[in-house]
C-alpha cells in the first residue's frame, strides 16, 4: 500500500474513533436525560464518562502534535459539557478542611460502616475501635450511617445468638459518639442474628422532633430510606439518609471485571450476568431516586439528603436527587472525590446534598481505608448566620 495512502487511512480512523468516543462521552454527561427503562444502558455510559474523557484528552495532545485542526473537537466537547465535567472533577486544586468548625456551623458526616465490622470484633477489635475514633475525632454534629449493624435497647440476654456474636446496642454507639438522639430503620427482613438489625441510622446531638421511615416495593433494604426533622437554635432541618441499590456483584463478578475475558460460553454467561446486574440496578435506583425526590419536594423545612448513592455523578439517581440542591463535594471538594475503595478509581458514589439556604463551609473525604467506603463531612452555615 502506499505510503500516502496509508497514512490518510490511519488519519480517517483516528478522526472517526475520536468522533465516536466525543458522542459516547457527551451522552455519557447528559445520559440522564435520555435514561428509561428501555434505554437503561445509558447508565453504562454514565459510568464510564471520566474514562472517556481521558481517551478525549489523549487525542486532543495527539492532534496538538500533529498540528490539526481535530484539536478543536475537544475544546467544543469541554463547552458543551463544562458544567457536567466539573460535577466530576472539580477544578480545584486544593482544599484545606479545618478540624475545629466555626461558630454556627453544622458539621454533618456520611458514611457506608459496612457494620462497624462488628462480625470480627471479638478476634481484632482494631478496625472497630479505630472507625469510633476517627467519628469522635472530627465531632460530626449529624451523621447518616448505612449498612448498620446493632441491637435494639433492651436485648434477651438468653438468647444464644446475642451472646455468641455480642453485639453492641443502639445505646453503646450513642454514647461512645457522644450522641443525644438517634433515628434507626430497618426491615425485619433483613435481621441480622434475631436481635441485631442490618439497616441506616442517623445520629445527632441536637434534638430530633419527627422520625419517619418510608418503604416501597420490594421492602428490602434498599427499598428503605428515612428522614428526621432537627432543630438546631431556631431552624428545623429535614435530614435524610439513603442507600440506593447496590449492583450486588459477587467476588466471582469482581474477579471477571478485572481480568475480562470472552473466549468461552461461560466467560459470556459471566458477562450476562454481569450486564443483569448493571440494568436491574440502574432500573431500581430510578425508582427509589423518584420516589426519594417526591419526599424532598414535600419537606417543609430546608433539606440535607446523605447517602451511598451507589452511582456517579451525572447519573440519573445523583440529577434526580441532587435537583435544586447544593452536592458539598462539587462545592468545596478536590480531585476526583473517590468514596467506595474497590473495583475503579472514579467511583465518587457517596454524597451529601445540601439546601440552598445553606452554604457549604468546608468538605473532606477521609481517606482511611476502614469500611469499602470512606466516609465524608461537611460542615455548612445557614445564610442568616452571614
């Protein structure tokens, strides 16, 4: 083949690749709004959006390189989705978080415990003990746990159970946190061991006036998210605390993610099922995002939604939820805010939203690998206060 021949090939695939790799990128921003449930594959998209940037961005220094006017197409895409881009990563630089908050200020934490790891207490307390630590160090005034684990005040002390795991109650947390009032919800199908309870909590050290738990079909926990009015000095806030379906990958899915293959029938019954997964999760985090979206619109009081979100940003989940409301990491975060420790660097699916009758102080992710996901503050300042 001849040399110039050869090259204008090249240069046509190299052009057509970077155009497809721009769309999937931009539907990738704005796939939230095409997402139904017939078109659920969108979310794929959704998820992979940061990577796609990286490819956009690698063709951009390409074409910079080679002096073509390509190197246009992505500064256009960066117009056309800068207000997504940086829901993703901010563009900021640095962000100092101060450990003594500032008068009237709320501090307000979230996070995934995975159980305190309440099932290895006994044989290494170590990861229990140091979690409890960390909380008391940075003195959150509100926090929303998921995925936790305690017994009820009173427990049957005969109960075999009970005594072979020993769990902490309801009360030990609050105390050992220096709690005043607690609001915790679970679903009886979900018990764990009889007396424990596998469900979300939220904490607080100012008083709680209404508790209200909401579940919808199918009733398991996912199904479940709650809210508790919290009255600080004169205001009244509406917290709520949610943990949208997970994809409920097993370690089987996880060892496929990493290393995929298809080069047998069971390699592609692994990635069938894999892609089952991924659409009976988008399907039942819209359901719950709408479902969590029609409670906000109802609160009378400001809002604070805290949660595992189980979805990125730009997600139809994340805009539904996050509509009219401040997210504390796209306001005082840096990088790319990763909050689950396993299968991919971009995974910021744990956030706080705040009211817009708020503005958000400071913001941190504590990078400490206690639970598989790391916890997040924030602490935020009623604009009367300013």
């Amino acid at each position: 083949m001849p040399k110039p021949l050869f090259r204008i090939l090249t240069k046509k695939v190299f052009i057509i690749t970077n155009l497809v790799v721009a769309v999937l990128f931009l539907l990738g921003c704005y796939g939230y709004r095409l997402f139904t449930y017939e078109r659920w594959f969108v979310g794929l998209l959704t998820l992979s959006a940061f990577y796609l940037f990286i490819l956009l961005l690698l063709f951009f220094i390409f074409w910079l390189l080679a002096k073509s006017k390509w190197s246009l197409l992505f500064l256009g895409v960066i117009v056309a989705s800068y207000q997504q881009i940086i829901k993703i990563v901010p563009l900021r630089t640095s962000s100092e978080f101060i450990l003594n908050k500032q008068k009237d200020a709320i501090r307000i934490m979230s996070w995934n415990v995975a159980q305190f790891d309440i099932l290895n207490y006994k044989k290494s307390p170590a990861t229990h003990n140091n979690m409890i630590e960390l909380i008391n160090q940075y003195k959150p005034d509100i926090a929303c746990f998921q995925e936790m684990v305690a017994a009820d005040s009173i427990v049957d002390l005969n109960n075999a159970y009970y005594k072979k795991y020993s769990f902490f109650t309801i009360q030990n947390f609050e105390l050992s946190l220096n709690f005043a009032d607690e609001y915790y919800s679970y679903n009886w199908k979900e018990n764990y061991l009889n007396s424990q309870h596998f469900g979300i909590i939220i904490f607080s050290k100012y008083p709680i006036i209404n508790r209200h738990t909401i579940t919808t079909y199918p009733n398991d926990y996912n199904s479940i998210f709650q809210y508790a009015d919290i009255v600080k000095d004169a205001d009244t806030l509406r917290i709520f605390n949610i943990h949208l379906q997970s994809l409920k990958f097993s370690p089987t899915n996880l060892q496929y993610i990493d290393n995929p293959t298809i080069e047998s029938e069971a390699d592609i019954e692994k990635s069938k099922n894999i892609l089952g997964k991924f659409r009976r999760g988008f399907i039942r985090r819209k359901i719950q995002a709408e479902r969590i979206k029609e409670e906000i619109d109802k609160s009378p009081y400001p809002v604070i939604v805290c949660g595992d979100f189980n979805d990125v940003p730009n997600s139809y989940a994340y805009e539904t939820i996050g509509k009219g409301l401040q997210n504390a990491f796209e306001k005082k975060g840096v990088g790319l805010g990763r909050t689950f420790s396993g299968i991919a660097a971009a995974l910021r699916i744990d956030n706080i939203f705040v009211d817009k009758h708020y503005q958000v102080n400071q913001y941190v992710r504590i990078p400490k690998k206690l639970s598989d996901h790391f916890p997040i503050i924030t602490d935020i300042t009623h604009l009367t206060y300013k």
